[in-house]
C-alpha cells in the first residue's frame, strides 16, 4: 500500500455523501470566473490581453491502444492531421513510447512524422517527446532532417529524459544519468543541425570527422523541453532558450503559473526573449454542444484509459494535490481513485464539455502564461466522436485565433 492509500484507506458513510455531493457540484457549476473583457461569440466573455494576443491549439497523440489487434490503428492520427492542417491549427505531437499499452502505439515520432509530412501541408510536425538517452544523437539528427526536408521545413522536437524503466531496455546503461545524457545529446544535435562537423570514433577506434545529410531545411531546430513539476527542468529551458512542453496532469494551475514565471524570468535573464517561448500545456479534449452529454460520451473511454495508466504509476499524479481536500475522504480503492481521478480531469484540468466551459478554460490558462494548448484526443472515443469532436474544437479554436500565428524557431 503507498503513501496515499494509507491515507484514503478509512471512509464513513458519511464522508462518501460529502464526496459525491462535492462532486456532483463541481459538475453542475464549471468554473468560469475572471474572463472579463469584451463579449466573445455566444455570450462569452473573453478578455482583451486573450484577444489581442490569442491561444494557439496543436493536437497531440499518446493512445492506449497499443496492445491491440485491430486494422487500421494510426487512421485517427492521419485523418486528424489532414483536419489540423486546413483549419488553422499550429501543430500536431507525436510521442515515444515503447512497450507499454498506454502510448504503445507511438515507437518513434520521426517515422510517423515523415508520414504525417507527406499528406499536410502547413502545419508543424513535432514529436512530444524523443526520449534522446535512448538514441545516438547522430540518427536523431539524421531522422528529423530528413522530417524536415520531407515537409519543407516544418520539423521541431521536444526532448525528455524518459521516466518508464521499460522504455530503456533500449539502453539501460544511461537510466541513472539520463538528464545528463539528454543535455549532452541535445547539444551535439543542435550543432549538427546548424551545419557542423563533431568528431566520433570509428570501428577501428579512430576519431573521424561526421556531418549530417540530408542537409535540414530550417538553419535551426526548434527545441522544446518536455517539462514536468521540476523548477529545474523550467529554469533550464529558459536559460537555453528553448521552448516547452508540459501537461495539466502534472501540475496544478497555481503550481503551472509558478513554473510559467520562472521559465519567463530565466529567459531574460539569459538574453532571450521572454515572451518568445512558447509554453505548450497538453490537455485532454473532446469539445461538444453541452457538459453534461460530453460528460457521459467521455466517461467510459477516459475511465478505462486511466485504469490502464493507472498500471504505470503507483498513483495519479493529478491526485497528489488534492490530498487536504476532498483526496483525504476517498477510498484506497482503484475505483474511487479513478472516479475522483476522472472527476477532477472533467471539471478541471481539461478541454472537456461544452465551448462555453471550454472557453473559461482557455481563459485560465491564457491568465497564468500559456501560450498554447496541445490537445490530446486518442483516449478511447470511436473514430467518428472524436472527429465530430475536432469540428466543435475547430469552432472554440477560431475564438481565440491571433492575427498572427506564432511559429517557434
């Protein structure tokens, strides 16, 4: 038994009516205090700062259907792609994951991506995230120029250490020291891609001298730095200039706002631009007409994909904040943790249920310093909800549209 079941391991009847009342209001009243300003389509209330400056939406991807035997498993990918790219949005995420069900489907971004270039036409192709400690930064090089020249030039990456120790069967020598090889993997593939030649040893132990082809289009990568609740991870991406990637599930609003002030900080103190870094939080989402119908359309698929996370952690991470407040009258349960696990996502920490909710949502984060919202959408809904799902997005997105688009560099 953890820590936090130790601590949910007792729950009187009384309790249990205190949680599912506090629930049941959560969901009956969404939050969507502070979005002053100017009143948006349908009565919404959006601010002028959101209005001038604008949200940005990227679609990204981490399914759990790894494991399964079914035809055509990256058709949503493919087809979301298509609908990503003639309606505006800035990019769509590719993960790495491997042999595990949740993510499963996703081995390596660099493959799918020099798909995905070949049937868009605008949009950025990034992976969220390349495990770097698990690869020669030679062949990553190599397998995001050749991206990049596929698409003419629409190829970014965000790195990340890599966590799951499943993941480095690849390479378990750098588990221990995987931040330290990340770094230094990133440099070498930065001056690569800017052109330069790095010295490697051959098979006879010679140094030789090795540059990458096929020449990159862009003169430079675009870098994000996959970001959990590590202040370091935040500093570090600001210090270096890089852009981020981080999710809802990993942080509390107040806790993102923290982080977003000091990555801004360190980027000018640093010499970069504090408002060029592009801080892109992924949220789960499925836009519709109503709360409470996307509610119950939601509920089963995101219940199983939290069982199945739940495989991969000793607890959830949204849970941890929560423990003061209504986490200390659950169940150890599994299934009260994935009951209030989906509560809390629902209410939240999503893009889930109407525009309108949604909208505050938007709000939220624009207040606190995002700059975009990277929406997951391959959490177990059909095929056709989720692309019926993708117009009402589409809708929410055209709200919050810039008069110019921001494009990392």
């Amino acid at each position: 038994m953890n820590d936090l079941e130790k601590k949910l391991s007792s729950l009187s009847p009384e309790q249990r009516s205190m949680l599912e009342a506090r629930l049941k209001q959560r969901s009956a009243a969404p939050d969507t205090a502070g979005a002053a300003g100017a009143a948006g389509e349908k009565g919404i209330s959006i601010s002028d700062s959101l209005r001038q400056k604008g949200m940005g939406f990227s679609l990204i991807f981490f399914s759990g259907d790894g494991s399964t035997d079914g035809p055509d498993k990256y058709r949503l990918v493919l087809e979301s792609a298509k609908f990503a790219d003639q309606n505006g949005f800035q990019a769509i995420w590719t993960p790495e994951r491997h042999f595990q069900a949740v993510g499963g489907l996703y081995p390596n971004p660099s493959v799918l991506s020099a798909a995905l270039a070949t049937i868009t036409d605008n949009i950025q192709l990034r992976a969220g995230s390349v495990v770097l400690p698990l690869h020669h930064p030679l062949r990553v090089a190599e397998e995001w120029s050749l991206v990049d020249n596929l698409s003419r030039g629409r190829a970014a990456i965000s790195v990340a250490t890599g966590w799951h120790p499943a993941d480095f069967i690849l390479k378990p020598e750098y588990y221990e020291n995987r931040k330290e090889v990340m770094y230094e993997h990133l440099e070498l593939i930065r001056r690569l891609w800017r052109g330069e030649s790095v010295e490697c040893k051959d098979i006879s132990g010679q140094q030789v001298e090795v540059a990458v082809l096929p020449k990159p289009v862009q003169p430079e990568l675009p870098v994000f730095l996959t970001a959990s609740g590590n202040p370091a991870t935040w500093s570090k991406a600001g210090e270096q200039g890089f852009h981020v990637l981080c999710s809802m599930a990993t942080h509390t609003l107040d806790a993102l706002k923290e982080r977003i002030q000091l990555y801004r900080e360190q980027r000018a103190k640093h010499g970069h631009d504090p408002e060029a870094g592009i801080v892109s939080v992924m949220v789960h989402t499925c836009v519709g007409e109503k709360d409470q119908e996307v509610k119950e359309q939601v509920r089963g698929p995101l219940r199983d994909y939290l069982d199945t996370f739940l495989d991969q952690y000793e607890t959830l991470n949204p849970l941890k904040d929560e423990q003061s407040e209504v986490g200390s009258m659950l169940s150890s349960s599994r299934d009260a943790l994935i009951t209030f696990a989906f509560e809390k996502y629902f209410q939240i920490s999503s893009l889930m249920g109407s525009k309108e909710k949604c909208a505050a949502m938007i709000e939220k984060l624009h207040r606190i310093g995002v700059d975009e919202v990277a929406c997951l959408l391959d959490f177990g809904l059909e095929f056709q909800q989720v692309m019926e799902g993708l117009e009402h997005l589409n809708e929410l997105r055209s709200w919050f549209t810039p008069a110019k688009l921001q494009v990392p560099v």
